[in-house]
C-alpha cells in the first residue's frame, strides 16, 4: 500500500468537528491504524486504479456552492415514496431541507452528528462493530474522519412506519469535496426497518467523492432491506461499504444499483453470525462511456444453517468496466449453509469488459455452495425471436437488455424505487427510449 | 386468378458462416390463401431450415431461387416486416426472455403491426381486450400472459402460447414447426382446434410435423415429403398415412440414418 508519508493525502487532513472523548479516541486509533492507500498490488483492489481520486485535490471547506432547494430536492427524491427524508449537501446536513418527522414508539432516527450528543451510549457500543470485520483503507478512512451521516435505532418489536431515505445530494463546487459519510443502523429483535442511501448530483459535471460506510446490525429476527442507489455525477468517486451483522433468524436483503460514478467500488460483507439468519444480496451496475464500477462482496457464514443469496448483474457499454468479486467464507461452525452466488454480466460493445471472480474459503464439510459467473452478449435467438413478431432489432434489443436489468427488480420491496429504476434504466440503456414499461 | 399466399421457387439455402453446407437444396412450393400444407421428413432433412428461411432467420443464405408472398419479393425484408405483412412462424424451441411478460410483449408487437399498417396504437384497455377474446379462441389461461414470456413455461404451454400469439398478430400464414411435438392429447386438441378456429379461408398454414396424428386434427390440403433438402414427393392427406406405415425408407433414406426420427 501507498504509504502516507509518500503522498501526500489531502483527505485525511480535512478537520472534523471536534467530538466527545470516546469518539476522538476512535477516530485518532483509526488514523493510527490507516495502512495507506491500496494498490494494484493489493489482490482486494486488483482491478481498480484509484490514482484519479488521490491526484484530486479535495479541499476541507466548501466554497461557491451552489444552493439547494426544495424543488431540486423533490426532483432527485425517490418520487412518489413516502420516506423519513435526512438531505446532505456536499457532505453537509440540511435540516431545512429534511423530512425526518417522527417514525413511531420505539425508533430513533437521526443525522449521527445528533446522535453523537442524544445517544452516545448506543453509538460508543455499537460504531465499527460491523465494520471492523474486515477492513478496507476507505473504512479506516472514513474511521478516522467520522462526523455526520445517519443513527437509526428501532427497539424491539418495533416498526418504523415508513422507509428512511437518506439523499446525498452534490453539487458543483469551486473545489473537489471529500464527504465520509458514515450511517449506523440498528434493529432490535423482531423488529423491522428499511434505510435508503441515496447518492445523487444536481450537476453532471461535478467533481467530488464520497467515502460512505454504512454498518447494520440485525438482532434476531430482526427484518431489514437496504437500498443503495448510486447516481453520482460520471465525474465522481463514490466508494461505498455495507457492512452488515446478521444475529440468529433475522432477514437481511441488500439491493445496490450502480448508475453514475467515475470510479466507483461496492463493498457489501454481511456477516450471518447468528443461526438460521438469511441474507439476500441483489445488485446491478450498469456503465457506460468511461465508468470503472467495481464491486467486491464478501460474505461470511460464521454459524450453522444459514442462507446467502447474492444476485449481481452487470451491464457495460462504450469502454466502462465492471469488476465483480464475490467472496464466500463459511467458517468452520458453520455446517448446513446454503450459500448461491451468480453474477451474469453483458456487454454492449466489444470495448467494454468486466473481470469476475468468484472466491470460496469453505473449512465446514456439510454446506450447499453453488455460484456462477458469466459475461456475454445480448442472445442472438431471442432478437431473432422479438424480430419475428414484429419488434424492429433496436427496440427488440432494448427490451431484452432492459429485461435483462429489471429481473432483479422484482426482488425489490419497494416499487416507487422499481419504477425510478425503470425510468433510470430507460434513460441510459440504448436505444431504451422508445419503450413503453409498466413496473 | 388468384395470387398465391406463399410461392417458393427453386430456393437453395446455404449455410451463411460455412457456405460448403448447402441445407436446402432446390424446393418449389406454391401455397393458396386458406391452403393447409404439411411437410413431413426425417430428422435433419432441412424443415426447421425452411421455416427460419421463411421468416428471415440471417445465419442462412438463399443462394438461388426466390420467395414470394403475395406476390412481392420477400428476400429483403427484414424478419420484423416479415412478421408485420403477417407472416408467423411458431418456433419449434420457442425462446425463454426472462425479465418480459407475454402481456408486454405482446402489446409491444401488436402496437409494432399497427405501426408498420399506418395505424394508431392500441391503448391498454383495447389491448386487454383483444387478448381475452384471442385467449378465449385459442383456449390459453389468461393468467399465462402475467408470466414472463415463455419462462418456466411446460413444453405444452409454449406450444399453445405460440399460436396464441399468432391469433393476437392475425398473421395470414402460420409456419407451424413441430407445434405438435411434446404434447398429451389434450394440448394437441387444444393447439388444433386453436389453429383450426384461426381456417377461414383466407388464412394459410405450413404444419411440420413428425406425427400423421396431427394431421387428423389439422386436416392438410397437400402434404410434401423433404428428405435431404429436396421436396421429394407431393401428395394429398393420404401421403402421411403412407409415411407412417413405410417411414421415409422409400425415399432412400436409411434407418440407421434416421435414428431418433419421431423421437
Ligand atoms: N445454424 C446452423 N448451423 C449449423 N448447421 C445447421 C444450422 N441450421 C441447420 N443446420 C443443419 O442443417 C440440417 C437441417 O437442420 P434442420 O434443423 O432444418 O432439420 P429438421 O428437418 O428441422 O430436423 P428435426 O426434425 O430434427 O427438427 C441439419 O444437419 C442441421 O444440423
Ligand atoms: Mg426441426
């Protein structure tokens, strides 16, 4: 790894708000810990350069920036769904912007930099319990650096009563901004919640990164979906880590859709620690032109009978690149796991590529282990089959591709989300205009 | 004098990627409108060929030869323009789209017909409407059409769903390849009655079938025997019972050459 003292880091020398004492102490053990930035040479990051973003010179401070309005927040909002809103700008939050009402008996749903104040307790217990299962530089970064994203806290037995959606919104700014967002979500037993990250620019240009960490911790049988949405401005890096710890029984589904970005990289690493714990893992990248989007799972089966699905869907236009690694670790006490990986990638062009590589470390003997990778073309017989129909080949291909995307839309709970992504998918996929889609 | 629905004159079709395989091999074909044609013939001998042909399948290559329907050249034209002059062959491995219901699809391809006719596209309520009086004709579940097309379906089902979608497109001339393979009794009446409600006169079939069970469903006009790319005999409905009982060794087509003919 790059060492820090080679290079300079414009990132770790943003100030932070000053915290409690606990909290400082976390950040400067992570500062202490960081081990540089990843290379080529580190195997976890084989196929993703990141020298754009470290040649970036983020700056601490935001100046000129454009302001943000209602209106442009109701614009880039998940339309038609009835969230807890929690808006940042450039990495800062906007109560004036927000909507986070109250969300019944028994949650607590805050911007973290609140919670660091109202809830200490449940925050000094819980930060970097999910996240320290393996860590990654942009983690420690993001460690080092933590100050302000989302604290969501349902009790036992509790519900909230709607989906909390969490809007990153970017901006064009007179200097590149580095943001480390950091969320901490955590269920209680037979509770149930479902938390959006939402990733969005209002100027397709602008330049910026953001490093987000986001830790859920399921109790038993707690219920949680997750939704990742990354529409970031194709000038942009977004790294993105969804660290989850499942206990006995709980149900965790997990759904990343990779739009925008420059350089982007998923990290989704679930860890079923408690028996019977179930855990879907369903994404799709979907880039063009020059995007790099790089996607590394990791999931960790570290008690008996537990069940991992993980869906993963690429499809790369132009000269974009998709990386999919998808890990399985069953632990030794792990018997009876039932682990499916599949990751189908296509391509629309004969510059665009993807590198998938599954990974399986298994040390129990009794387990179901199956996955799957592939990479191809749009099918040659199912055109033909369109075409004789009726459908032109450019619309018979759209719908095909389009098909292709949506599959894993239906694993989604919610359908104001679906019918973004429809509407998303419509927009970028080629020739996917002329096609009339009910979601 | 009428002009024929389909007329083939001396078509020879060649492989497009290995033009040293010549699949079909001269074959002359006149059908009327309302005509019911069958093509009998062993296992390989170029029916599937034929019918792709027909329908504008481009990994093959017509040599010599031409294709007219309704007296206008066909050759030219792409297999969507094929399928909107009314031209539909159900497929004898109907493709599984994962991601597409049947309902979208098929309003899709109705809409691209009107389209292609001049005509206005049919909005949601219409498009229903034409699909439950066409599931009704044919005699599908309309719960079929929730599905996505053709996934999961049973061989039975994508048979039958194959002529449904026929019946919605209203197309003149249904090329049926081995619509009758992988199905109980039941479905075989089904799918027959489906095409025999579809007899009007007007509209013309070319049913390939391994089976003269078929053919006492669907009654044929003319029946042709292709061994090795060439029609090799004509004859009248009478001709299949004459196959079943001799199989195609007559034709100088061996047994051991034929294993898994009808299989
Ligand atoms: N795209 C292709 N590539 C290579 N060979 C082909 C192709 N299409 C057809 N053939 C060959 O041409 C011959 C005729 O095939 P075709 O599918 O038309 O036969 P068929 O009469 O429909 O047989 P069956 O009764 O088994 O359905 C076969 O030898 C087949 O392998
Ligand atoms: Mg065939």
């Amino acid at each position: 790894m790059t060492n820090l003292m080679d290079k300079p880091v414009s990132m770790l020398d943003v100030p932070v708000p000053a915290g409690p004492a606990w909290l400082e102490a976390y950040r400067s053990r992570a500062r202490s810990r960081f081990p540089g930035f990843p290379t080529l040479r580190d195997e976890a990051w084989r196929y993703t350069n990141i020298t754009p973003i470290l040649e970036t010179p983020f700056q601490p401070a935001i100046s000129a920036a454009r302001d943000v309005s209602a209106d442009d927040v109701q614009h880039v909002r998940v339309p038609e769904l009835d969230s807890s809103l929690l808006v940042f700008v450039n990495g800062r939050y906007r109560a004036d912007l927000s909507d986070a009402d109250e969300l019944g008996k028994g949650v607590v749903s805050l911007p973290l930099h609140e919670a660091v104040r109202s809830h200490a307790e449940l925050l000094e217990e819980h930060l970097g319990t999910a996240s320290g299962e393996h860590e990654d530089p942009f983690t420690t970064l993001n460690d080092a650096m933590v100050s302000d994203g989302l604290f969501v806290h349902v009790s036992d037995g509790a519900r909230p009563d709607r989906p909390i959606e969490v809007l990153s919104i970017a901006t064009r700014t007179a200097e590149p901004v580095a943001s480390h967002p950091r969320n901490l979500v955590v269920v209680g037993k037979e509770a149930r919640a479902t938390v959006l990250e939402h990733y969005v620019t209002l100027d397709d240009d602008a330049v910026y990164l953001n490093n987000a960490v986001t830790e859920l911790i399921a109790a038993p049988s707690a219920t949680v979906e997750h939704y990742l949405l990354e529409r970031e401005s194709e000038r942009a890096f977004n790294i993105s880590t969804l660290a989850i710890r499942q206990a006995a029984e709980s149900v965790v589904h997990s759904h990343t859709v990779l739009l925008g970005g420059r350089i982007v990289r998923n990290n989704v690493t679930p860890v079923l620690a408690g028996e019977r714990a179930h855990c879907l893992i369903n994404g799709l990248y979907v880039g063009h032109r020059e995007q790099h989007l790089d996607n590394a799972m990791r999931v960790r089966h570290a008690a008996p009978q537990c069940e991992s699905r993980q869906y993963y869907k690429g499809i790369m236009n132009d000269r974009s690149r998709g990386v999919f690694t998808g890990r399985i670790v069953v632990d030794k006490i792990a018997q009876k796991t039932d682990a499916i990986q599949s990751n189908r990638n296509m391509l629309l062009s004969d510059d665009a590529r993807v590198n998938a590589r599954p990974q399986l470390e298994i040390y129990a003997d009794d387990v179901r282990c199956t996955h799957g990778a592939t990479t191809g073309r749009v099918d040659d017989e199912a055109v033909f089959y369109f075409m004789s129909r009726g459908l032109s080949e450019p619309v018979a291909r759209a719908m095909l591709v389009y098909a292709f995307a949506a599959e894993g839309f239906d694993r989604m709970e919610l359908v104001p989300v679906r019918r973004l992504l429809a509407a998303e998918m419509i927009d970028k996929l080629p020739m996917a205009r002329g096609l009339s889609i009910e979601v | 004098m009428t002009t024929p629905l389909l007329q083939i004159r001396n078509l020879h079709v060649r492989l497009e990627d290995d033009p040293s395989v010549e699949i079909i091999k001269g074959i002359d074909l006149t059908i009327m409108p309302g005509e019911v044609h069958s093509i009998m013939g062993p296992n390989g001998s170029g029916k599937s060929t034929l019918a792709q042909v027909l329908a504008g399948k481009e990994d093959y290559e017509i040599t010599e030869g031409e294709i007219l329907f309704n007296g206008q050249d066909l050759t030219e034209l792409g297999p969507d323009e094929r399928a909107n002059s009314g031209i539909f062959l159900a497929f004898q491995y109907p493709v599984e789209i994962p991601g597409v219901s049947a309902m979208q699809f098929l309003k899709a391809a109705v809409n691209a017909k009107r389209a292609f006719e001049g005509q206005n596209e049919l909005d949601a309520g219409a498009l229903l409407k034409h699909f439950r009086a066409k599931a009704e004709q044919i005699n599908v579940p309309f719960e079929m059409l929730k599905r996505n097309v053709n996934e999961g379906f049973s061989g039975g089902e994508k048979k039958r769903f194959e002529i449904f979608q026929m019946a919605v497109l209203d197309s003149v001339l249904g090329i049926l390849d081995e619509s009758d393979s992988g199905l109980d009794i039941d479905a075989l009446r089904i799918v027959a009655d489906g095409v025999n409600s579809m007899r009007d006169g007007r509209r013309s079939f070319l049913v390939i079938t391994h089976y003269q069970r078929l053919l006492n469903y669907i009654v044929p006009d003319h029946v042709h025997v292709l061994v090795n790319g060439r029609i090799v005999k004509s004859g009248g409905k009478e001709l299949a019972l004459e196959l079943e009982e001799k199989g195609y060794r007559p034709f100088g087509v061996n047994e051991s050459a034929v294993a898994g003919a009808g299989a």
